[in-house]
C-alpha cells in the first residue's frame, strides 16, 4: 500500500487504511502547518495548481501547505487568463502542464474533470473539486477534525444538517463515514434531502442512517452537527429561502440541550447558517477544521510525491 | 392472402426474447440503414414465450453485432439472447451480458459532466449493480438506470 505517485480525484480512490494513513501523517504535520518547525519534506518539489474555478481557502491551503514543507508552486488562479478561454481542452492543457511540475492541483468547474485530467497527466492529479462533484481533499480534512476531537471515527454520531441534494462536500462525507462505521442523521429541508442514488449506496454500505427534520431533537445525542450552506440560488421563491434558512440556524439557545463535546462543523464560507456567538463556545469547530485543511494536504503531498509520511 | 412466414436465414444474427415492445429500439442500435442492402430484416413483435411472457424477435441477416451494439442492446433488453447463424445452423448462442465497464454507449445524464463537454473523451460507465441495472459513470460518478433515452 502507497500512495507515491497516485492520483486523488475521488474519496473512493482511497482504501480505509489509506484515509487512516493519511490522517496519521496530518497529525504529524501539525506543527509544520503552525509554523513551529521547519519542514524540506516537499524540497526540489514543484506543483502545479490548477484554479479554473474561483476558491480562497482551498487554493491558499495548499499554497501554504506546499511552502511550508520547502517546496514550490505555480498557480493558475484566474481562469481568464489561461489558454482554455481560447478555446483549449481541458485535457490538452493538463497534458502540457504535467510536463512542467511534479503534481497538478485541478479546480474545475466540469463534474469528472479530474478523472479527466489524471487521465491526461502522467504525474499525480489531485482534486481540489470539480463542480459539484468530488472533493477528496475536503472530506479528508472532515474526517481529521472528527478523529482530533473525538479519537476515533467508529460509532459516532453525526448529523449531516443544511442542503444534502446539491452539497458538494457533503456526499462524499457521508460516504467515509459509512466506511468508518459511523452513525448518520440527516437533516434537511424539504427538496434539499439527499439524493435519492447516494442514499441506496449508502444503505447497501449497511449504514446506520436515520432522518429528522426537527434540528432540537437530534441534537441532544449528537457528537457532530455538520452544517452546510443552503444555497439561495436554489430557491425560487425568496421568502421559501428565509424561512428555510431559518430554521436551520444553530445558535447558543439551540446548544443548550446539547453534549458538552459535541462539536459543530462547516466547510465554509458560511451565510448566517451558525450564529457568530456560537463562535466562543468550546462547540465551535470550523476554524480549527478550515486549519486542519493545511496539514492534511501537507499529508497528502508528501505520501504522493515522496511516498513518505512525515 | 398469402401468408408471410419468417423464413431461416443463411447467415446473420438472431435476437430473441427482446422484452415486448423493444424490437423497434433495438434495430435503431444495430442501425438498419447500414446493412447490405440485400439482406433481410424480419421484426416479430408482441410473441407468445414460456421464459418471459411476451417477447420481441429480431432477425437480421449477413450481420454480427459488435461488443458495444451488444453492451447497448443488454442495457434496453436484459433478457435477449443472442444467436449467431452461420450456413443455417446456431453456431453461438448466448444471452447479452454486460461487461464491468462500458464504454461510448450510454451518453452521461449530468449535462455538466466532463464527457458533455468538447473534450476528447469517450463516455465511461462502471456497472454498479446488474439486476435492475445501475450505471455509474467514471468521470462525475452519477449513477444511470435509465437508458432508452441515453444511448450514444
């Protein structure tokens, strides 16, 4: 079992001793990614990062990843500058940039672009999300501020909250923590629920999955409220969006009833979903999980291009 | 009236027990307008069988199917059987069945997916699960279960 020189495109891509793998190694790379020692583990190492979509914390997080542990990047962050705006496949331009560095970083706004592009590339291809498809890297990262928070992945109990039909992040979440054994709750309002193809696969996992839509009664026994956006853009009628995305709203009065360890996560940015007091209280896990983003693809880059964990 | 009988053909490929009614989506996969035009194309539909009730047969002469028409037809018609005739004897039967990954024959549903787009890519399915069947597609991972529709 290596993942030198493997490609990352989908969580699926990754065995369960891979992912285990792959948070060992970010938690070892903790005191890299604060800064308080040194790294040359990617030294002489150049990565091409992709950005054909706009992303801050992904693009940044690996930036800082990969020059914190010595080596270096080139980054294409504005996609009207690059060739595909002249009407370049995507295929041929992974093509020409696999020949400049040691692994390419791909955002892209086409499902499956990653495949595409680690097809295209004979050097590693991560995926830093394509459309609303995968993004391995993110559920990585998920799954390490679990595993610091709690020790341990199995029998937790996690309540997926917000959009699970178009939640980029979500899917692939729900997937690695049936592989872990966890246990799923999903809250979502109505429309919004998840997909209909996704849930069988999970239920063929042999999940343990239940729904409720009342957030009050799930979080009292919960280890993890896992909150994501609710997109205005996928509500017609306005006044819908207002009364929805209230409802979902996770403040300190919602809290209350809830365990002293349970922790809150977002993937970020968030739009009002958790209230900015929630941010105080030892509950508040998002900042600590949008760091953890560091270290983990500080893991990841150097199993792909050195085959070493730390 | 003189009676038309679906008479044996010398040499080509006989599909039988197409479930009812699709014959017709079935000789659009094998695409009649390429045949030789001498040959002969015989199409029964709505017939009385013991394995699955009413079925479709089609007959079609100086022709073999390749792989992918095949793949496409077990997708439409998972209960076909699939007779290569040579000199008028059966020298091959066997019923459709779907490889692990299918490729170019079912076009992707997500329209955003990266075989939609102008890229130099053939659509790719891995068979997720094979009674009812269920696609997933290799780029986008969406997950296909219906295909009249989608056929490349």
């Amino acid at each position: 079992m290596t993942l030198k020189g493997r490609d990352l495109i989908s969580i699926r891509d990754l065995s369960r001793e891979e992912i285990e793998e792959v948070l060992r190694s970010a938690k070892r790379m903790i005191p890299y990614a604060e800064g308080t020692k040194l790294g040359d583990q990617l030294g002489g190492k150049l990565v091409t990062l992709a950005f054909f979509e706009p992303s801050t914390r992904t693009r940044l997080s690996f930036e800082t990843a990969i020059q914190r542990l010595g080596g270096r990047c080139v980054t294409i962050a504005d996609p009207s500058a690059s060739s595909m705006r002249k009407g370049e496949t995507l295929h041929d331009t992974i093509r020409m940039l696999s020949s400049y560095g040691d692994a390419i970083v791909l955002r892209h706004p086409n499902e499956g672009s990653g495949r595409l592009a680690a097809q295209a590339s004979d050097k590693p291809v991560i995926n830093a999300g394509d459309g609303a498809g995968q993004h391995p890297t993110q559920t990585l990262l998920d799954l390490a501020t679990m595993q610091e928070a709690f020790g341990t992945l199995s029998g937790l109990k996690v309540v997926l909250l917000g959009d699970l039909k178009y939640g980029r992040t979500v899917h692939s979440l729900a997937y690695a923590l049936a592989v872990f054994g966890a246990e799923l709750v999903l809250s979502a309002p109505p429309g919004l629920g998840l997909p209909e193809e996704v849930r069988s696969q999970l239920d063929q996992m042999g999940a343990k999955i239940s729904e409720e839509d009342q957030i009050h009664r799930v979080v009292r026994d919960a280890d993890i409220l896992y909150v994501t956006r609710i997109q205005k853009e996928r509500f017609v009628d306005l006044a819908e969006y207002e009364k929805v995305a209230g409802s979902y709203r996770i403040d300190s009065a919602l809290l209350k009833s809830a365990k002293q360890r349970l922790i809150v996560m977002h993937p970020l940015p968030r739009t009002g979903e958790i209230a900015p007091e929630v941010d105080a209280t030892a509950h508040a896990a998002y900042f600590r999980q949008a760091f953890l983003g560091v270290p983990v693809r500080m893991a990841l880059l150097s199993l792909i291009l050195t085959g070493k964990a730390g | 009236m003189r009676e038309l009988k679906i008479t044996p053909i010398k040499n080509g490929t006989v599909i039988d027990h197409i479930g009812n009614g699709m014959a017709l989506e079935v000789l659009k996969i094998i695409g009649v307008s390429e045949l030789d035009k001498d040959s002969t194309v015989s199409v029964a539909l709505h017939v009385r069988s013991q394995k699955i009730g009413w079925k479709d047969i089609v007959k079609v002469e100086n022709m073999e199917l390749s792989p992918r028409k095949v793949n496409a037809i077990a997708l439409i018609a998972p209960t076909a059987t699939i007779a290569i005739i040579r000199d008028f004897k059966v020298r091959e039967k066997r019923a459709v069945d779907l490889p692990d990954r299918i490729t170019g024959v079912v076009r992707c549903p997500n329209p955003n997916c990266i075989t939609n787009q102008h890229e130099p890519v053939e659509s790719e399915f891995d068979v997720a699960r094979r009674r009812p069947v269920v696609l997933r597609c290799v780029y986008c991972e969406r997950l296909v279960d219906e295909f009249l529709t989608r056929l490349a």
